[in-house]
C-alpha cells in the first residue's frame, strides 16, 4: 500500500442533476472546512433542471490553494451513464466508489485504481419508503461512505445536518440513518481502502464558505443600495436572489412591513437597464446583475448613460459565448464587450474581483464610482466566482463607511451658483455637478444622448460636441488610480519574465507559480483588478522581457486591451488561454508557462 | 445650431396660479417642429394643465422616448427635470425613476411609432405594473423623424403620402391598456383642447397609469386625403363620449353639478373626477363595457374619445412593492446600514 496523503487530494462526485447532490456535495465539503482544513468546490453542471450528468470538485488543499489541482484522486461515480469518462478520469493510485447495487465489471479494468462498490441504492431502497426519499438518501449515504474512507468528524457531520434541518426535524433521523448505511458498510467491508485522509488542522478560523453573487448581493445591501431591476439569466440569477434575502431580512420595517428598498423582476434586460438608469437619475443607488447576453441587450442604454453621465452599475456573472453558448460554464469572455460597450466612442469602468470576499468589496466600490464619475462601471465575476462556493476571509465591514454619492448639488448649493450648467467642468476634474429631479428650480436641466454642449443645451456644432467627448474620455482615464490597485506578487529573484493575469484565474496562477519557483523558475506576477489600467500596469510590463498574459477566453481580450492602452511592443505580451468553460487548474498554467518559456529560450 | 429659447415676456394683469405663477412659467425652449403640427398644440396644453393644477414645475418630472413627439418635452416645463431618454425605452426609465421617487409628478410623451413598435414591450409591461404617470401617446401614424413610414397605429386602408395603402391591422393603444391593466385609459385630439385639458389634469391626479391616447394629425407626412390620421378624417369621425373634469379637494363643496349627468369618481388626493355623460348608457367605471363600446365604435371608423375607462381602487407600483411613504432616494444611507456587528453575525451561516 502507498502511503498516506494527508489533506491533499481532489474528489470528484459524477452525478445525475436534480437528485440533490448539490445538497449532499456541500455537506462533505463544510465537514471538511469545519474540521479546519481549506477546501475548494467546483460545480461543473448542466444547463438543465432534471436528468443531465453533472460533476462537483472538492479539493482539500492544506496549502490553502484556491483553483483546480488538475486531478481526480477519489471519483464517486453516481451516474451510469458518466461512468466511463469518470474511470478514464480518475488518476493512477485513486479510489473509484460506485453503487455496487448494480455490477460494473468493467470497473475493474484498471489495475492502477482501487475500486470500491457500496450498495447504495440496495441499501436506501430497503431502509427508506418513499420514493423520493430513496434517491435523496442514496447521495447522504455516500457522503457516510466518503466520511468512513477520509476519517471525517462525525460530530461535526451529525452536527451539521441537524443545523441543516433545523426547521424540518423530520428528516434529521432520517439523514442520520442514510450517513449511517454509507458510514457503517465502508467500515465493515473497507476498514483500511484509503490512502486519502482528513485530518482536522486550525486553518479555517476566521474564514467563511461562501459564493460571489451572494457576497455581491450582500455588497449592494452594505452599500446602500435601494433599487434593483433584473431580467433572470444564468448566472447571475442568484445575485440578485441574496439581495432580495438580505432585504427581505434586514430592511423591512418590524410593524408596518414597509420596505426600503424596490426590486423589480423586468420584462427584459434592455428595461433591467432603463429601470436602474431611471433610478440613478433620479438619485437611488442601484444595480443590475446580468450575463453577456444581457450585457448585448442593454449596449443601447449603456451607451446613453455614458454620454448622458448617469451612474449605472453592472454585475456581469459571465459564461461562455457567443450566443446561448454553454451558460452554466465559466470564462472571462466579456472583457472587451464591456469595456466599450454600445456604439460610438464609448470607453467604461471595470472592475475584476478574484474571489466572493472582493465581490462583497467590489460591489460597494462600484457603486461608489459609478456615482463618483457619473457613468457604467461593470463588475466582471463568472461562474467559478459567482456560483461556487469559496473558502475566503471572513467579509469585514468599516462602520465608518460614507458612500461616496458624487458631485450632486442640493438645494442649498444651488444658492451660491449663479447658474447650473450640467455638463460643465467647474472643478477642472472632468466630473460636471448633477442635479436630482425635485431638488430646486434652479437645479433643472433636460437629459438628452443626443448632442449636447457643455452646458447641457442641444448641439450639431462639431466643436461643441468634441468638447464633451473629449472631457468623457479625460475623466475615464483619470478613474484609472481611483479603482482597486493591481496586485503584485514578486518573485524570490530578479526576473525578467511577468504574468499578468485576473479574477478568477488568480488561484491557478499563484499556484502554478509557486511550483515552477520550487523548480527554479521565477516569475513576477500582477493581477488587473481594474480599467482603465492604472500606471503600475505600463510600468511592469516596462520592467520585463516577456509578460505572460493569462485568462479565460479565445481572444486573448484583456491582452488587447493591455496593447490599445499601454506603449507596449506586441511581441513582449504572450497570450496562455484556456477556453473549455471549465475553471482553470494550476496544471494548465504551469504547462502552458513551461512550453511558452522553452519556447522562447530556444527561439 | 442650439435650441432656441423663447423670450418670457411678463404682461400686466395676466392670471396666476396659487404658487403665484403664470402660464409662461410652465413654458419649456422653442418648439423646433413644423408650423401647425398637432403635437405642439399637445405642448401648450399640458403646460397649461400642470399651471391650472398649480404643480411646482421643479416637482415635475418629464420623460420622452425618441421621434417628434419625444422632442417635446424640451418645449414646456423649463424648470422640470427632462429625460429623452433611447427610442422605445421610455417606460423603464420612467418605473426606475418612480420607483427612486413617487412623490413627484410625472409625464411621459411618447408617439405611436416610439410606443407601438420598438417600444411595444415596455408601454404594456408599464401599464401591467400600474406605475404612477400620465402616459401622453401622440399618435400620428406615422414616422416622422424618418420621413413618411407607416406605423403600428396606421389603419388598414389608410395611405401614405406618395400613394402606399397599409394592408397591416392597426395596434390600438386604447384597447392594448384595457386588456393590460392601465387604471386610467382615455383618447384625445389634438384639436379639441377643452376636452384635452380636463383629461391631462385628471390623468396627472390619477393614482396608477393613465394613458392617453391623442389623434395628432403630422402636418407633413400624414394630413392629405385618404390618411385616417388626417385633421380632416378626425373632426368628421370625432365621437366625444365622456367628458372629464377634475375637481381639486379645496373646490369641491363650491361646485355644483346635476345630479345623473354626472359620474364623480374618488381621487387618493381628495379631489375627485367628474365624468359627464355625452353618449347615453357609457359607463367608463365598467372594463368589459368599455371594451365593447370601443370594438363597437371600430367598426363604424368613428374615433371615441374622452376618459373611456378609470379605476381609481387598483394599487399603483409604489404600493405593490410595498415601499414605505419616503422616498428611496431620501431614505438616508444610517438606516440602510445592517452595521459591522450584523455582518459578523450573518456570516455564521457561511461556516
């Protein structure tokens, strides 16, 4: 027998969608986090309700890693019919458990994998009436299998599931019973089948498992967002989905059931837009969480907040393209979609959060910006951040907090201004004061996306108009040092070789660095959290040779935007794209880095 | 080229309002439409509608789509906030700046072609929330910004000004309301401004979506013979039904009216509706009558008008939702706060 890997290892669970693994999924995964060891989920599921093959990730990672390792150490292989791609998967020295119920000889192929059957569905079927029941249990049960092989807390599993059904106390016992069949077989016919095991560590104090639109949501609620409009897309339904629990929790009056806030479930996302256009206008702080169809459907409006200067912010929760594409997958496909969204000259705000923790952040920023410099500012998420589960710090908020509601005029300024002129630079910052609807007579002005001067009156006068668009382009660049800074991660020694990557890449880069600098390699690494870029941006890739330029899409977008908007030579800015809708893993990074540096050393 | 502002001129003993404000004061920039269009008749008239109803102009609020009639809003309500806003996506911008504050009084302006094509998703789904404006649809038949196309509104039969019939069924804005749920349902005429003043000022008193509908003829592209949209073809229909007139809280004990002329309906302000009878047996409290009455008059070509339906018992989007009486945007951001303490406390469940 091999030895022993301890709290290092990925299992992967192949199941049937709609039989609630998702459930079963992230019990095992917060027994393991609440036994004080890191853990990574990945959902890899289908666009569908009932029926489809889907997948969940669980790596336990010590270190502390947050992206894929690359490997199957342990497959749970639920779904006949995903069981031949699952064994092909799963890595020489692994676990194969499968519902030995039914007999699979060809499981036993494989000389390298140790095969574990449980009568999963022979043993749910006799202890369980309901039909129902039956197939729920059976995914229970095998978290009691997986809890046997791993040397799980079973305090903590029990606990947990009590917590869980806390308000239907029904089926606590009953789930009990089901991590028991599971539990109670491994140990009788397995006692010693694994190489993998859990043990407890203190490394999850202060940390929380929690997804990015729920932390997003919860952003906009901390933010003091009151107003939300909203057209259901996958995936960032569940954005939206938090703030109206938050809400619903936090801002109803306890004795008039009076709201402070406003949802609105819109007729599509061109009114989704128009809604949070309307509300900004009208001094409300708002937002839309949407994906890139939604993001194609809004431009019109998007380009009218623009050059209107109407505080607009966008969650875009990508997933593949184009078109329909794979919505319940992941990538980072919209960058250049929303940095110049809509039609005309049109430049926009974007931020990059890596993590649930800097959607929580990032949510407040951009409603901060977005009302600072009076225009779109997008929070591109994805999936992987979005919809998975992640181990991050515990979200903090500063008490001292004061939004940041931009250059508005109240009634008592407009006393001491001769004349409000709306789209004047009076502070020479680019930014113009605005007025909201009601305040004062004096305050009035007349919106219009068509041509207008500086003084907000309409215009066909060619230098009038370029006097604007010039101003919108001065105040976009001077954003740049006003969004999250880039983050920089230097090498142990001087190198002449860069990354350059974002959002959710982040955990797959830092650790596919770390393992080629215990190999001698050294890379400087930055990560984008922000566009317009700051300066720091030219000035690393001035610094280096060659800058790796890593993210999720074919085209290679945030490298464009890195060549429109820095002097920098096309040859020294190397594009590592990974493109298959599935969240990146560090094995790929350290590959695509290898073959790319051996390239050009031999070059 | 700027716009134009037109001169204010103050003349001596000319009647105010009780802010103490003239009519000119609810003046907007000078019209750039051509001379004689139904729209600016339209203009003067609900400026005079919100002066008679004595509104603060800076606690109105203006909001127009895109064409002729959108351009509109620039021309009255100088002191309002005006928003022209993307061709056809008035009404959301309208909700999202309703929803922020209820407390002012809006008006959309908006033309068949901005309301009935491009637009058509966004005017029914406004009128299904019951959010609380006027609705002004000037209705021409036409497009006039882009020089002579049919509309939506255009009848089947009618021509265009270089000889095509339209052979497509019209979109009738009036049924299109009745059948979705708008709560104040009327149609006007541009050349009848006794009839069209009362129906904006009780349509800007209604709690809820009032829409109405206004035959107004494009002097350009859609008045020569065999238009059904023509001044010509709009008088010789023209069919006033109800007439409406809103009867402001403070005056009405001093107001006298005929008992069974006179159908007065409950405003949320106090004030109420007196609806007058000019066609017998029309009641516009009653939906399915008003559905009849209007499919009835379809046949006959004939244009009736006046306020064909209103329901003054229907919740508005503000009470749908459950907001509280303040203003979101006045709501101040301490009480929005859930605090650094809750925060840590929500998050056990992340554990």
């Amino acid at each position: 027998m091999s030895k022993t890997r301890v709290n290092d290892f990925t299992i992967k669970v192949g199941n049937v969608n709609g039989t609630g693994s998702a459930s079963a999924n992230a019990l095992l995964m917060k027994i393991i986090f609440r036994m004080g060891v890191p853990v990574v989920g990945k959902n890899i599921f289908p666009s569908n309700i009932q029926g489809l093959p889907t997948w969940y990730e669980i790596r336990v990672t010590e270190k502390g890693y947050r992206g894929r390792s690359g490997d199957i150490d342990i497959m749970i292989a639920m779904n006949p019919d995903s069981y031949k791609r699952d064994l092909e998967e799963l890595s020489p020295g692994g676990i194969l458990l499968y519902d030995e119920t039914w007999p699979r000889p060809h499981f036993l192929t494989r000389s390298d994998i140790t095969v574990i059957g449980v009568p999963l569905a022979r043993m749910c079927n006799s202890a369980f009436k309901v039909a129902r029941s039956r197939i729920l249990m059976k995914n229970v049960a095998y978290v009691g299998a997986v809890a046997a092989l791993l040397g799980l807390d079973l305090d903590i599993l029990h606990t947990l599931l009590r917590e869980i059904f806390a308000a239907k106390p029904k089926l606590i016992d009953l789930n009990l019973q089901a991590v028991a069949l599971g539990y109670d077989y491994v140990k009788e016919h397995y006692p010693n089948a694994s190489t993998f095991k859990v043990e407890a560590r203190d490394l999850t104090k202060d940390k929380v498992m929690i997804d990015g639109n729920t932390a997003a949501g919860l952003g906009c609620v901390y933010g003091g967002a009151t107003f939300g409009a909203w057209y259901p897309i996958t995936p960032s339904t569940s954005l939206m989905d938090a703030f109206v629990k938050y809400c619903k929790d936090l801002r109803i009056h306890p004795e008039t059931g009076k709201h402070k806030y406003c949802i609105i479930q819109a007729e599509d996302e061109l009114a989704a837009a128009g809604m949070i256009i309307g509300a900004a206008w009208d001094g409300a702080r708002c937002f839309t969480p949407t994906s890139g169809p939604g993001i194609s459907l809004m431009s019109e409006f998007i380009g009218f907040a623009y050059y209107a200067e109407i505080p607009m912010v966008l969650f875009n929760i990508q997933r593949t393209g184009p078109s329909t594409g794979m919505p319940t997958r992941t990538q980072q496909c919209d960058i250049q979609l929303c940095a110049t969204a809509s039609h005309g000259d049109t430049m926009h705000i974007l931020l990059f959060p890596a993590d649930p923790g800097e959607c929580f952040d990032m949510a407040v920023n951009a409603l901060d910006l977005a009302e600072r410099f009076q225009t779109p500012v997008f929070v591109l998420s994805d999936i992987d951040i979005g919809m998975n589960d992640w181990m991050v710090d515990e979200l903090q908020w500063d008490d001292s907090y004061i939004p940041d509601r931009g250059k508005v005029l109240s009634s008592e300024d407009l006393k001491s201004v001769d004349k409000f002129h709306r789209y004047l630079d009076v502070d020479g910052d680019h930014i113009p004061y605005r007025t909201i609807p009601g305040t004062d007579p004096k305050g009035a002005y007349f919106t219009r996306g068509s041509g207008h001067n500086k003084f907000g009156g309409y215009t066909e006068d060619g230098a009038e108009y370029k006097e604007v668009v010039d101003r919108l382009k001065a105040k976009w660049k001077a954003s740049a040092d006003k969004l999250p800074a880039p983050i920089v991660r230097r090498a142990k020694q001087a190198t002449k070789s860069g990354i350059i990557s974002l959002g959710s890449c982040d955990g797959a880069v830092i650790e596919a660095r770390d393992r080629l600098g215990a190999d001698g390699v050294y890379l400087n690494y930055m990560r984008v959290r922000g566009f317009p870029f700051a300066q720091e941006v030219e000035d690393f890739i001035a610094e280096h040779d060659q800058v790796f330029v890593i993210e999720q899409n074919r085209d290679a977008q945030l490298l464009g935007l890195l060549l429109s908007e820095t002097n920098t030579p096309r040859e020294k800015l190397i594009p590592l794209l990974h493109y298959s809708g599935e969240p990146l893993d560090y094995k790929f990074v350290r590959g695509a880095l290898s073959e790319a540096l051996n390239l050009r050393k031999s070059a | 080229m700027t716009s134009f502002v037109e001169p204010f001129i103050r003349r001596k003993n000319e009647p105010t309002n009780d802010l103490g404000l003239v009519r000119a004061d609810y003046d907007g920039a000078m019209s750039t439409l051509c001379a004689g269009c139904g729209h600016d008749s339209v203009t003067a008239t609900m400026a005079r509608a919100f002066f008679e109803l004595s509104i603060e102009p800076h606690k109105a609020v203006k909001v127009s789509g895109i064409g002729c009639s959108s351009k509109t809003t620039a021309y009255f309500l100088r002191e309002s906030h005006g928003i022209n806003t993307v061709h056809g996506r008035m009404p959301s911008v309208a909700t999202g700046a309703i929803a922020a504050n209820h407390e002012l009084a809006y008006i959309g302006v908006s033309g068949d072609g901005d309301s009935l094509s491009i637009g058509l998703g966004q005017f029914v789904h406004a009128m299904r929330r019951n959010v609380n404006m006027l609705y002004m649809l000037e209705n021409n038949g036409v497009y006039g910004l882009t020089k002579g196309q049919f509309s939506a509104a255009a009848d089947i039969g009618s021509t265009a000004k270089k000889g095509a019939v339209n052979e497509l069924p019209p979109i009738d804005p009036v049924s299109l309301a009745l059948s979705v749920g708008a709560t104040f349902v009327a149609r006007g005429f541009s050349g009848d401004r006794d009839q069209l003043l009362p129906l904006i000022k009780a349509g800007l008193k209604h709690k809820g979506f009032g829409l109405i509908d206004v035959i107004s003829p494009c002097v350009r592209f859609n008045d020569h013979k065999g238009s059904t949209k023509s001044y010509a073809h709009a008088y010789k229909y023209y069919n006033p039904a109800i007439h409406a007139d809103y009867v402001p809280p403070s005056t009405q004990i001093k107001a006298a009216y005929e008992a069974g002329e006179v159908m007065p309906v409950k405003l949320h302000d106090g004030g109420e509706i007196r609806l007058r009878k000019l066609e017998n047996g029309y009641d516009p409290r009653d939906r399915a009558a008003a559905i009849g009455k209007l499919f009835e008059s379809g046949q006959s070509s004939e244009i009736i008008t006046g306020l064909l339906y209103i329901n003054e018992d229907h919740k508005d989007m503000h009470d749908m939702a459950r907001m509280e009486d303040r203003p979101l945007n006045q709501i101040p951001y301490s009480e929005l706060n859930p605090g650094a303490a809750k925060l840590k406390e929500l998050q056990k469940g992340f554990r």
